[in-house]
C-alpha cells in the first residue's frame, strides 16, 4: 500500500506493506483522511503515536469501505462505509483498526466530509460536554473558532440551545462562522461580556483574559496550545469566581475511553449529521501522492475547516 510517511522531518509518499486485520478488527481500505494539528507535530517528532499504531504513517481521522474483517469482529460487514478517530497511520490506502473505534458513514455524507468528521468532533463533544458540561442557554466562547475543532464546537453548541460567541482572527471568515450557527463573531481583541464556558483552541496568551470573562462557576476547556503551553495564573482570581480549568487530549487516552467517546457521538451526533444538521467544512482537499503539498497548505493557515487527503475514487 501507499502511505504518507514521516522520514527525517519531512512528508513523502512511500510504499509499506498491506496490515492484516486482527482479533476484533476490520481492514478498512481509506478513502479519505484528513490532517490535523497532531500530525504537523508528528512530522516534527513532538508527537509519537501510542503504542501499537505506526509510527511513521500520520493520521488520526480515517474513512474509508470495509475490506476484510478479523477474528470476532461483528459491528461490520465487507462493504461497509466507516469512519472514526485513530492513534496513527489513517494517511494510508490500508488501515486495521478495531471495530470499536468505529462508526458508520451516515447516508449523505461524502468522503472528504467523512474523512474529516471523527477528531474533531469526538474532541469538540468531549470537551463541550464530558468537561465543559455545556448546557442550553449557557453562553459560550470558542477562542481559535475557524479550525477543524471550532467549526464542529460552534455546531454542537448551536444544536445544544447555547449562545456562540467565536473568536476569529482572519474576518474573511466570519459570515461562513455566522452561517455554520455562531451568534456572535469577532476578532480576539473584541470579545466582550462574560461567559459560562470558554472553549481554547489557540492556548497559554489567552488564558488571564479567559479567567477575567468567566462567570460565576464557569469553566474554562483547553484543547489547543498552538500558540504557547506556558501562562501565569491568577489563582485568586480563578477561586473568586469558583471557577474551573480542565485540559486533554483524546489520542493518547486509554481504548476504553476512546471506545466510549466513539459510542457518544454515534449516539448523539450522528443523528444531527443525517438529518443536514452538522456540516463538515473542507477547506481543501488534495490527492495521496500530494500529501507534502497537503502538508504546506495547512502549515500555510488561514483556512476555515479542515484539508482532507483523498484516495481511489473519493
């Protein structure tokens, strides 16, 4: 098969040999995989994957048909259209993954969408719901909203009965971010009021800025540092307002949780997909054997939504 591959800093397309479905897995043959943040840093060696997943194949997101099933794997069927959210290697044309990890394509979507929905949704409704414990009528700000992360946190808020605020930099767009259900968009330096849940996405320069805009027992989630790991804290003022600060990542989390992430979006998110609900905005999409091009384009930014890595006739 033919992969995207991490060698010496740098991405290129090389050929590894096909992987053969195990104990509860299926072989999926991939149709489309998308690039996330983890896999620049990956390419950089900052990443590794968890133990058990290639690790020189990026790609957390994958979707692709069934192709074979291994020992006691019953969910799916050869055929079947899956995707899901994986510890590595989804930037190939063959990938074993357990069927846990797995959800169906709803009818309607296409490939790239697929390819693109898994990460990104799974983190954003974790950490709306399972940290943030977002709630109807609560108010909401998304810092870093025109992201993979932020665009599907802006609908799933939307969708939950909250007010959206998102925080943009790039105001070419803002009226996509209006459309995709925020009530608010604005630059960083223009949000304004206070919030019960504070969504981060771009990291440490926000973080005495987000403690000052909570409200009383609001929470603050932080899933991106892109922009710096390390804050001070006013620890004073986070206790004044009995407020709460809670960070993660999903891909180095034991199976089981990843499982029971898995099964909380097919339960509540997928249904939202098939009946028109929830898009999944692609920015741009780029054949396999352009995957170190794919690679510049996300380096390059100011995208709204995710660059997708096609293959066979997606």
């Amino acid at each position: 098969m033919r992969a995207a591959t991490v060698r010496d800093g740098e991405i290129r397309v090389e050929d590894h040999p096909d992987p053969t479905p195990g104990d509860g897995e299926v072989l999926i043959r991939v149709r489309a995989a998308a690039l996330n943040g983890a896999d620049m840093m990956q390419k950089r060696g900052l990443y590794p994957a968890p133990a058990g997943w290639p690790q020189d194949i990026p790609g957390l997101d994958v979707a692709g048909e069934v192709a074979a099933v291994g020992p006691d794997a019953t969910r799916f069927a050869v055929g079947d259209r899956v995707m899901g959210f994986v510890g590595g290697g989804g930037q190939g044309e063959l990938l074993v993954v357990h069927e846990r990890l797995l959800m169906p394509v709803p009818d309607g979507l296409g490939w790239a969408q697929a390819g693109g929905f898994a990460e990104v949704f799974t983190t954003a409704h974790d950490a709306l719901f399972t940290q943030g414990d977002l709630k109807a009528g609560e108010r909401l700000l998304i810092h870093g909203a025109a992201g993979g992360v932020g665009t599907a946190a802006v609908q799933l808020a939307r969708t939950t009965g909250a007010e959206v605020v998102a925080s943009v930099r790039n105001e070419d767009h803002h009226a996509a971010m209006g459309e995709l259900g925020a009530h608010t968009v604005c630059v960083p330096d223009d949000v304004e009021g206070t919030f019960d849940v504070i969504l981060e996405l771009v990291g440490a320069p926000n973080l005495a800025g987000n403690v000052k805009a909570l409200n009383t027992l609001g929470r603050i989630v932080v899933i991106g540092i892109s922009a710096g790991a390390k804050a001070e804290l006013n620890l004073g003022a986070l206790m004044g307002k009995r407020g709460r600060i809670s960070a993660s990542t999903l891909r180095a989390r034991p199976f089981e949780e990843k499982a029971l992430a898995a099964r909380q979006v097919e339960r509540h998110v997928l249904p939202l997909v098939a009946r028109g609900a929830i898009d999944v905005p692609i920015a741009e999409t780029f054949p396999l054997e352009q995957a170190p091009e794919a690679y510049e384009r996300f380096a390059a930014g100011g995208k709204l939504g995710k660059i997708v890595l096609t293959m066979g006739d997606a």
